[in-house]
C-alpha cells in the first residue's frame, strides 16, 4: 500500500522499504555489551572520544540511514512533481529518521504533508495597496497585534461574487448542495462553508474559520486508501490538521508491519514577502552559510499561511500563521551531506533519550543547527562528526537553560516560549549528562525508537464509509462551478 500518486515514487518507497528491513535486521542483531567489549571504559576518556567511540560503533548504522533518508527525499520530490502536494518536514528535505519497535518488527513513516485547496487560490497582502486596486483574488490577509499570525478575510471582489451567490440561494438549492459528495464542491463554495463572521476594529468581519475547516474534515474522514483501512486523527484536541494511519504487512509470514502516518495541513499561498527585507540584509551580511544564490532562492519561495491551533475553544478560532516550512526545508536540502547527518544523529539522541518531559521537538534541533551554520559555516568534515554533535548538544543545553531559541526566520518569536520552567531544566539536565558522558548513548539501540502517539490506539476509524483512491492523480477542483458563474 502507498498513498503515492506517481508510479516512479512508488517504486522508489518500495526500495525505502527494503532497506529499511535491513536496518532493522541489523540493530535486532546489535549486542552492545558483547560487540563493544568488556575493556571499554569511561574513566579515562575524553567526552569526545566517547562521542567518536558511540559513532564508530554505528558507523555502518549511520551510512543506511543516511541512504535511507536520501532515497525518501528524492520520492518526495518525484511525487511532488506529479501530484502537486509539498512535503514538508524530514521527508522532503534528507534528514528523515524512520521509527522502529523495540520489537523490530514494527516501523512507522510519517510524512508532514502541506497541500492547497487549490492551485489558483491565492490571498493576497492588504497591506500592499498596489495590488488590492483591480484585484480579481477572492481573499487577503490582514496583520494582527501578534507578529507572525493574520486573518484571511474576503476582498471586495470576493465580498461581491459572495453577495450574488447568497442572493440566488433558495432552501431547495441550499439543501442540493449540501447532498453533493464533497469532491464535487466547487473551492468558492467550500469557501462559503467555511466563512464565519467576528468583530474586528469595531466592524463585523467575514473570515475563513479553521474551526469550521476542522468540522469539515470531521464530518466526513476518509475510512480506507486503496482497500486498507485509515484510521484518524486531529493532531490535538482543537486542531484543523488532521493525521491518517494505515498500516500493512511487508513479508508473507506477516513478520514486519509498517504504519504510515500522514499529517495534512491546509496552507493558502499569499502575495507576502515570505521572507522579511532585513532579516535578508541582516543574514547576507553576516551569514556564513546562506550564500547570496540561496538566499535569492529562498527570497523566491512562496509564502504561505497554515490553519493555526488553538489551546481551548475560546481561542484562536480564526487565526491562521505564517509558514516557514517552505524555506526552512529548502534551508536544508540545499546542505551538503555531512551538516544533514549530524541532524539524523540529533534526531535520533532526541528521540531516545530526550522525548521525555515532553516539549523538545525536531523543529528545535533544526533551529539549533541553523544558528550554529550561521556561525561556522556547512562544510564540514566527518572527521569532526563528534566534536560537532558535542557542540550542537551544548547550544540545545543553553537554549534550555535560558527557555531563549528565536525562531530562525523571525527571530522575535521565541521557539521555547511555551515550555514551562520544570520541563526545561529537566531537558537540560538530561543533555548535560550525555555531554558530560556521551557513553550513555550506548545504554540502549540508539536508532530504535518510537512516538508513542502513532501508536493506533490515539486513532479512531471513520464512521462512514467513504473511500479514498490515490491510484491516479486526482482532478484539479474547480474554482467555481457553474451555478457560482451565473449572473
């Protein structure tokens, strides 16, 4: 089973797969204890060279996870260019981690997945008066007093088409519509279902809810792809993203079972600089990392807003945030192989030994490791793979000592703002010990490990039974359907 569209991605998963298998043969045959001696000791030795002795140990561990996460990136982008979804995260730009059961029989993909209502769709900047003059674009973005998070409301002209649209509305043709299969509604009538209306500056103000986009999304989830069954999930309480499972049998004996878990994230392309005029000035100036040609390159890139959650009902019900994902990943596909690997390596310390309190997250190593390139550059040397994984854990520690990690792209938004003082002092305590002793790394199989939350227990099935096929590409929606085009 796959949920790939195109059939050179599928192929290339299919051989993801199998070198996965291996992988996990190989760590299921790992007996730390026996391969790495009885001599060995930490007396005497350097945290560096216990970093270099852990590595070493994993040397031939490292180089498939590395082939791993390559082969990933390059079906992400063959699947890209076919279907049109933008792959976000660890899957699309080399750097992905598989997950894998202290079983070895269980491993779990997740894919982060941004995709649009539609090409066409795109919300332009009211702050920029050159551009609201004879625009035909349904929707824009205003600001809000927290930098980083905006409304999309209608423009004139969507206001316009929408005011036409409800005066010819009757019940009969309310009720036809709302009995139409949702892959038959027009993105302009979503649109409609969508609108809620608040109070902004003292105005009633139509805006697109992500509220109501969760109620969309929960109305009607999809219960199988391809004949396997989907399980669901909203990735918290309030959210409008919502996550599938599936799961399969790789070998005829049923032995290996693999999860896929895909997180779907709706995003609107907007006319906004997606990245800030002197944050751009501030990195070509100072940066040794971001060259001129991949700072132009990310000047270039899209800027998208993603539905925003919310902490309780109350909140946060029509804000949506700026999305860095675009660039961010370019950021890091564009990096030579060895600054990506010591990223996996941090993954995988991570996810071992750092999941617990709760609250560090890959998006902090990330921003971690960006900070550190600014200082010093991407070529590095495997040679020094240990001392840079020791300089990268002692930037993680002060970050957590201070609760400070400035979003990379918008410094004035702190990353580790929202973790509470306990959690943060236990996190770094834990660091500090793998600092002091890197050796710890060698108390457990530092590449198995598993998110508790893919677990298919947090999930629940459909209630109705609507089927998903990806075997094709499906057809681009229209932007209206022909009722919405009549005078």
């Amino acid at each position: 089973m796959t949920m790939k569209d195109s059939e050179v991605a599928r192929k290339m998963e299919e051989m993801t797969d199998t070198m996965i298998i291996s992988l996990m043969e190989r760590l299921k045959k790992t007996d730390i204890k026996s391969d790495l001696g009885e001599d060995s000791s930490t007396s005497s030795s350097s945290p560096q060279d216990q970093m270099n002795e852990v590595l070493a140990f994993y040397d031939d561990s490292i180089e498939q996870l590395w082939k791993i996460a390559d082969n990933i990136c390059k079906t992400s982008t063959a699947e890209e260019e076919h279907a049109g979804t933008i792959f976000m995260g660890s899957s699309g730009d080399g750097t992905y981690l598989p997950e894998i059961s202290d079983t070895y029989d269980t491993y779990v993909m997740e894919e982060d997945s941004q995709f649009e209502m539609q090409e066409d769709l795109e919300a332009i900047d009211s702050e920029n008066a050159n551009e609201m003059g004879n625009s035909k674009n349904l929707l824009k973005v205003l600001p809000t007093e927290k930098s980083g998070f905006f409304l999309i409301t209608w423009t004139e002209y969507g206001l316009q088409l929408k005011a036409k649209h409800e005066a010819k509305q009757n019940p009969a043709q309310a009720e036809a519509r709302v009995a139409k299969e949702r892959k038959e509604i027009a993105i302009f009538e979503r649109l409609l279902e969508y609108t809620d209306e608040i109070q902004h500056e003292g105005k009633t103000l139509p805006v697109i809810s992500p509220f109501k986009i969760r109620q969309g999304y929960l109305s009607n989830p999809p219960t199988s792809i391809q004949g396997y069954p989907v399980w669901f999930r909203m990735l918290d309480q309030n959210s409008p993203a919502i996550t599938l499972l599936t799961e399969e049998f790789k070998q005829n004996d049923e032995s290996i079972r693999k999860v896929q878990v895909t997180d779907l994230v709706l995003g609107i392309r907007t006319t906004m600089p997606c990245l800030d005029h002197k944050w751009m000035e501030e990195k070509e100036s100072s940066s040794k990392w971001l060259t001129k040609d991949l700072l132009s390159k990310l000047q270039e890139s899209k800027s998208f807003v993603v539905t925003k959650s919310w902490e309780s009902e109350q909140e946060n019900l029509f804000i949506w945030r700026i999305s860095y994902s675009v660039v961010e990943r370019q950021c890091i596909k564009f990096l030579p192989r060895e600054p990506k690997i010591c990223l996996i390596i941090m993954k995988a310390i991570r996810r071992k030994f750092l999941s617990e309190p709760k609250g560090l997250v890959t998006y902090h190593l990330k921003t971690v490791l960006f900070y550190h390139l600014d200082k010093v550059g991407s070529d590095w040397e495997a040679t020094d793979r240990a001392r840079n994984i020791l300089v990268l854990l002692d930037a993680l520690a002060g970050a957590l000592k201070n609760r400070s990690l400035p979003l990379f792209f918008e410094p004035g938004i702190n990353t580790l703002g929202g973790m509470d003082e306990k959690t943060a002092a236990k996190l770094e305590m834990k660091t500090r010990e793998i600092l002091g002793s890197p050796r710890v790394l060698m108390s457990g199989i530092l590449f198995q490990s598993m998110d508790e939350s893919h677990r298919k227990e947090h999930f629940q099935k459909g209630k109705e039974e609507v089927v998903v096929w990806f075997d094709e590409k499906p057809p681009e929606p229209k932007l209206f359907s022909d009722e919405d085009l009549k005078d």
